[in-house]
C-alpha cells in the first residue's frame, strides 16, 4: 500500500502532525477537517484526501480526535520507534544538527559525530564525540546506526556516501549539494540549500514582475 | 505569466540549473532532451513540459544549447543580479550559513550575521560581522537588504519576522520550524529540517514494509 502514495502527500504529513502537535498543547481534543483546513491553509477536502491515503481516521459528524490522529500520522511517519543517527561532517551545520534538542523529541538520536580534523578529535557538542573518520567502520559495526547525515563539502560527499552503504548503512540525509547515485534499497532525502535560496529567488523576482503590471 | 508556474515546476528548475553546469564544466556545448533525461533521471517529456513553461528553449532536432539554456534558467531564477542577505541569529546554523562560499558564486551575499548573545558582539564569520539585534533597524535603513533568513529558535521567529516585514524586509528563508503568518506581498521559503526527517523516516519504514511483503 504504502508505495502508491505519492511524495506530495507524505511531504505534507508532517505538517499535520506539528499542527496536531500544537493543537494537543491547545488543549483541543477534536476538530474537523475545516476548522483544521482553516488552521493549515489548505482545502479540507485535501485534508481528507490525504489522510483517506492510509484509512481515513475520521467520524462523520465529529471530526478527528487530536490526540488519536497526531499518534496515527506519528506513526505513519515512523516517529514510534528510535532512530540513531551519526552525522559525517563536524563543522557548523554537523554541530547545528548535534545542538537540536528538537530531533530527540521525535525519536531522531544524534549518536556521534564523524570529522577528518584531527583538532576536532574528542570535541563533545551537547555530550555527543566527535569521533574520526578511521574509527567509522568500527563504530558502525558495533552500534545501531539508522540515519547518515552527510554534512560534508561535495567533492568528498560521493565517496563517503558509497563507503558508508558499504557498511550497511540504508539511509542518507545528505546535504551535500548533488544528486547521490546509490543503490534502490538505500533510502535517501536530501536537503539542498542552494535550491532553496533559488526557488526563494524565483519567487522574488516573479512577484516583481506582477508588481510592474 | 509567471503566476500559472506551479511551485512543483519551480522546485525542479534548480536541479535543471545545477545539471547544466556541470555539463558546462565537462566542456558539453549541446544535449538532447533524451541525454538530459538519462543524466536527471526524469523523463523527456517532463524536461520538454517544465522547459516550455518558459518558452522552450530546445531546437527540434539539434537539442539544447547548453550555455545558452543555463543562462536562460539562471535569469528565471533572479540569478543575474546580485540578492543581500542578512542571518538572524549566528548560532551553529547561522555560522553555517555564513560559512558556504557557494552561495556567492549565485549571486547571494549575505553581508551581516544578527544575534542577541552578547558574546558574538563584533565576532567575524569569514569577514561577515556578527551585530547585535539592537543595530538591526539602522542597518536595514542604512544597507539594501533583499533576504532575512531566521535561524532562531521557533520561540522567536513569528516576532521578529512581523520586526523585520515593518523595517521593509520582502523576502524570509525560514529555518524555524513553524509556519509564519506574513502579508501576501512577503515571500517566505521554508527550510524545516524535523520535517526532512520526518519524511525520510516515513521512508524507511515503508521500505522495511515492503520487505517483508
């Protein structure tokens, strides 16, 4: 079932689980697909097209309950279990990473932190090592590692992402600015921030144009 | 025109962009739509589709010229003129910000990193000053300021984004994990990491899913 709902709508779900979220710390125990459409900016019959993708989850005549709704989407999402992940690259976004308290909420545990610069070497950020890339192999074969966050610059980034499949690893965050070429079972969302700040761009500029009109 | 683009569109150009100079840098001055499909792992007929939304660009017959077609993107995407930026908050993601050279190479300077933390007062990232908050509004007046990208906690952000939209700001990258409520005429480009997370753990569950299938 789950290979035939379109990235669009899992893009989405995680949006309605923070909305979820804030509306349980809220203190509100049901809401229908239009009080929520209004909260979310977005048509309530899309709310219920999306979550009609995995059964539906709410009454005619009631609504949703919250709380039931945020733990079914949580997890949809994978949120009720651990995830560890080790982030490759010790510089500031690596360490950005390590320092959101965040993540752990979710489920999502920074374990280490891998570098090449040996003045990173025992560093700690937030309790988490900073541990170097010679010890990387040793560290997967005898932790659980789930997520491979890839902070490095890249012209390293391939290399250290086929290395690390090698390894057993099945799943890449990588925010390294290129498209990794890996293997199907290896499941990989990228975050490309120059993407980001052209689509920003482009949507400046347009709006420009349809001030001049 | 450029209102009936969809974001899904604009989302891909880019990617596009990004292709195209590295076709650039291995000294290719033409590619099919087929060759560029096989490199991008999309279809043709989606590149033909996203292309013509612009006007095309292809000849029948000879293909893209590739120089020309990156060009051509790189105005799409506002990358012909130089956009200021300046970073709240210069914490690790802050500093991270300031710290990728690549940026520059697209036009995007950010020229002063904010902060409150009295201790980053007069810090240089990279030659780009850290200032405190209190500076922000004479600076604003006092420099041409295209982007504010918020990498303050969420606690924050809603606050100080109304702050910067009264001080003239028109554009937000938004690293703060929560959804502004800003004029129409304000661009805001989102960067949710939980969200990044969340999807690639969806991912991998529905992976192991199948797996087991």
């Amino acid at each position: 079932m789950e290979k035939q709902i379109s990235q669009a709508v899992i893009r989405r779900m995680p949006r309605y689980y923070r909305y979820l979220g804030e509306l349980i710390d809220q203190g509100v125990e049901r809401i229908s697909s239009n009080e929520l459409s209004q909260r979310m900016k977005v048509t309530a019959s899309q709310i219920r097209q999306d979550l009609n993708n995995f059964g539906g989850f709410g009454q005619q005549g009631y609504g949703y309950n919250v709380k039931y709704l945020y733990s079914e989407i949580g997890k949809i999402l994978g949120l009720d279990r651990q995830h560890n992940i080790i982030v490759i690259g010790a510089g500031n976004l690596g360490q950005a990473l390590a320092n959101y308290v965040n993540f752990e909420k979710r489920g999502f545990m920074i374990t280490a932190l891998f570098d090449v610069n040996p003045t990173l070497a025992g560093v700690s950020v937030r309790g988490i090592e900073i541990r170097m890339m010679d010890e990387i192999e040793d560290y997967i074969r005898n932790n659980k590692v789930d997520i491979a966050a890839l902070t490095m610059p890249k012209t390293k980034a391939e290399e250290c992402a086929n290395r690390l499949v090698d390894l057993g690893i099945k799943a890449i965050w990588n925010f390294a600015h290129l498209d990794l070429e890996l293997p199907d079972d290896v499941v990989v969302e990228n975050v490309h921030l120059s993407d980001s700040l052209m689509q920003l761009s482009y949507n400046i500029v347009s709006r420009n144009h349809d001030e001049k009109k």
